[in-house]
C-alpha cells in the first residue's frame, strides 16, 4: 500500500493507518467514527390524528408513497444507532476516545449536533 488507504473498511485498518500515519492524518477518520454513531431513528409509525412529539431529540416526519399518494407520518428520535459504523467494524466508543486523546472524555450525549436530517 502507497500512502494513505482511501477506504478504512476493517478495524484493522484503523488501526494500521494508526500505528502508521501521523495523528494529524488518522485522527479525523476516528472521530468520524465517533461523530458519525448519531443518527435520526424510527420509533413508530403515527396515526393520521397523532402529532406526535418535537422538541431537540424528537420529530416527525412525513414520508410521501407517489404511488398510492398516500403521506405517512413517523416519529423518530436522535440516539445513538447500534449499526453504526463504529459498533460493526468492532470498537467501543471508549476504545475510539482513547485511541484519539486519552485525556478527553468522549461525548455521550444524543442532543443533535445539527438538528436537520
């Protein structure tokens, strides 16, 4: 391999380009990792006449089927996803905050950090 690996598909991927690579190169595709772990999930499906809940972790969206022109409403909320990239190559969150500074504890909160989709 020449240079930085444009796709880091394994754990021992990061960790190669870890042991092999400046800080400044591999630090970010970590803490991708970590950011990433974030995302809107589905809780349910709402009826017609719910509205459901909105505030900073919670919202509903309508999913629009062109088909049958038909509008479904789903509440979602912001937590950390269990099929995030970080979990399936086979790290903890605080295994990757580690790797990236021992010193700083790693974010665990799941208030958005952009509340948009």
């Amino acid at each position: 391999m020449k240079g930085f690996p444009k796709t880091l598909s394994t754990k021992e991927d990061y960790l190669y380009c870890k042991a092999h690579f400046p800080k400044e190169r591999w630090q970010p595709e970590f803490q991708q990792l970590l950011d990433e772990r974030f995302d809107w999930l589905n809780t349910g499906k709402l009826k017609a006449d719910e509205t459901g809940l909105d505030d900073k972790t919670h919202r509903v969206v309508n999913v629009e089927d062109e088909r049958e022109k038909t509008v479904e409403k789903y509440q979602q909320e912001y937590g950390e996803d269990s099929n995030a990239k970080l979990f399936r190559l086979g790290f903890t969150v605080d295994e990757v905050g580690e790797l990236i500074n021992p010193q700083i504890e790693v974010r665990k909160t799941v208030e958005p950090l952009n509340p948009e989709p």
